[in-house]
C-alpha cells in the first residue's frame, strides 16, 4: 500500500515580529484576522498553497467564512490586505487563491518516515538516559527489557516497509491506466516514485474511482498545468467535498459551472429585476421555513 503523507504549517520563531503580521494584527480586528490567516495556511498545506474556489459561496471570501466557520466580512477584510499586500494572487480562476507564505511554511512526510523517525527518536532517547540509569537493578532489567522491545519494533517496521515496497511494486491495471495517462499529457515520472504513490493512494487509499484521478489529469493538461501538484490540488479539492466517482466529479462540476452562469446572470440584470428576483427568493426561503 503506498504511504500515505502528512502535512503541517511550521511557524518560524520571528512569524509574528514579521511586518506585515504586525501590521495586521495592528488593524482593528487584526487577531482575529491573524487567526484566519493561519487557518489558511493549514487549509492549504495539502495542496501547495492552493485554496480552490468550489462554488458553494457567492465568492471566495463567503466560501472561506462557510469552510473556517469565520465571519464573512472578517475574510473579506483579510483577503483584501493580503492582496494589496501581495501576500496572495491568483494563478488561475480569479476566485482560487495562492498564498505566497504556503511554501517556506509547509512541512510533510510520509507515514512510513514518520514510525521511523519516532523509532530513532525512542533509540536516542534510551540511549541517552541508560547510563544514568543502569546502575539501579530494577532500571537495569527495565532498561533490557525496553531494548527488546525497541527490537521487536525494528523488525516490525522494517517488515511493514518491506511490505509497502512490495504492494507499492506490484502493478495494477489502475496503476497502468493512471501512468499512461500521464504520459500522455506530458507527465513522465516513475511508477516507483512518492509523487505516483500520492497519487495511485487518492484510488487505493481513499476509495476515488481511477476514473476521477484520469479526470483530473485531462482537466489540468487543458488548463495546461501539466505537474502532479496540480493534480493533486485538484483531487484534495475533490476528496474533501467526499467526491469518489466520475458521476459525482462531473455534477460537482456542472453545480459550478450553473452557478457561475447564474451569477453572471444576475449581474446582467437591471437593480428592478435584481430586486424582484431577490424577492421571490426570499419568499421562497419564508415558505420552506414554515
């Protein structure tokens, strides 16, 4: 099974004596919009810096409010310094944001580097304090008895990695399918690589149709991003809405593309059919209520 991998956001110690932080939290309601900041930057770790815009809110701001359970107008503010401050910009769609910090604060690992950094960790550490220790008898037999449990975990780890290489190796006709289609749009990397790892786990992993992940390769080589991290951002952005079929992809994305023509349309109208309209929704909105 491929690892799966971790991500994280490391503050550097000078974060907050940054100036642009300090100027933010200098503004009124600036904590609060620091907080948000943050919440963003964890938001976007799995998906290089990226936050997609999927359609649910008016705009990206009422779309973050309804995802970080923040007040809209507080997003609304934040995006606005951000951008002056060009701390964000827009690679794509005007509505998908990029925060310029992701990179240098972004950490990951895999979960099969992480049991043996813990591993390591937990060597170090009896190895650092069994000196001081042995010379008590009862610390002594625990101290042996704490080794052959590090042992038995030693072998264990390196029989669970040998088993992720051996399942990672092992070649799938949806591992097939994803690595020609790749290649088909310009994306050489090799099967035994982490970055199609990564990918073949969104199927193996996380239950998504093969179908979905060729999707998503089609939709970025027409974009003409041909990399694996925008792939990736575009599956993450998928798998958090919990879409894993081909079936439930396109009505995502068709739910999109409506409401972008239903809003378009609405700022074609005249402020007499936008009031109108605004009514009738209003009344709609009382009716299912009651």
């Amino acid at each position: 099974m491929a690892n799966k991998k971790f991500f994280w956001i490391k503050l550097k110690q000078d974060f907050f004596n940054d100036p642009y932080i300090k100027l933010l939290r200098r503004m009124a309601g600036g904590d609060t919009y620091t907080i948000i900041y943050l919440e963003m930057l964890v938001k976007s770790a799995s998906t290089d810096g990226m936050l997609y815009f999927q359609g649910a809110g008016q705009d990206i701001a009422e779309e973050l409010s309804l995802i970080l359970d923040e007040n809209v107008e507080d997003v609304r503010a934040l995006l606005a310094y951000l951008e002056a401050k060009k701390l964000i910009t827009h690679p794509e769609i005007k509505e998908d944001v990029f925060l310029v910090a992701s990179a240098d604060l972004t950490g990951s690992e895999t979960d099969s580097a992480m049991r043996m950094r813990k591993f390591r960790e937990r060597q170090t550490l009896h190895g650092n304090s069994k000196t001081s220790l042995s010379y008590v008898d009862v610390t002594d037999r625990y101290d042996k008895k704490e080794i052959e449990i590090d042992k038995e975990l030693d072998i264990e780890t390196d029989r669970e990695q040998e088993t992720d290489n051996k399942q990672s190796s092992v070649v799938t006709p949806a591992k097939t399918q994803l690595l020609n289609s790749l290649q088909d749009n310009g994306i050489f990397i090799s099967p035994n690589s982490v970055a199609f790892d990564n990918l073949i786990a969104f199927h193996e992993q996380d239950g998504m149709e093969i179908e979905v992940l060729l999707k998503a390769i089609e939709v970025a080589s027409a974009a003409g991003k041909n990399s694996v991290s925008y792939i990736n951002g575009i599956l993450n952005n998928k798998l958090s809405k919990n879409i894993l079929t081909l079936e439930q992809y396109e009505k995502d994305e068709k739910n999109w593309q409506d409401n972008q023509s239903n809003r378009q349309a609405e700022s074609d109208l005249t402020p007499e059919q936008a009031k109108w309209l605004a009514d009738r929704q209003r009344k709609r909105e009382q009716h299912a209520t009651s």
